[in-house]
C-alpha cells in the first residue's frame, strides 16, 4: 500500500498489532467480568451478614468510623 510520501507500507505489522490489540482488548473484558462477579458476591455476602448482625454491624461501623476521624484529625 502506497502512502502520501510514495512508499509501500508494511501491512504485516498492522495486523499483528490490531491482533495483539484484540487479545488484550478480550483480557480487559474478562477481568472486568470477574471482577464485577466477585465483587456482586462479596457484597451479598456482606449484606447476608449485616442482616444477620445489625447491632453488630453498626458497632462496627461506629467504630471505624471513630477511628478514621481521630486519625485524620491530627
């Protein structure tokens, strides 16, 4: 293929790249699906958790949030 200055361009490695690109291109996507997956159950599960132990769970809350304010105040 001939570009404006006149000289063949190698098409080969377009191709190689626009391969390279597409199996990256697919990993990203997949992570992504795993990732949304296990983040959908941790947070289930978390939920599951906090209906089982209300009062527990608003201790704790409390008291992360007692702590993250004492250390962010200095």
């Amino acid at each position: 293929m001939n570009n404006q200055t006149g000289t063949t361009m190698d098409t080969s490695t377009d191709d190689h790249h626009d391969g390279r690109f597409e199996a990256l291109k697919h990993r990203a996507i997949d992570a992504k699906d795993v990732a949304m997956t296990r983040g959908s159950a941790l947070i289930a599960r978390a939920s599951d958790t906090i209906r089982a132990n209300p009062l527990a769970a608003v201790g704790i809350a409390f008291g992360v949030g007692y702590l993250g304010m004492r250390l962010l105040r200095r």
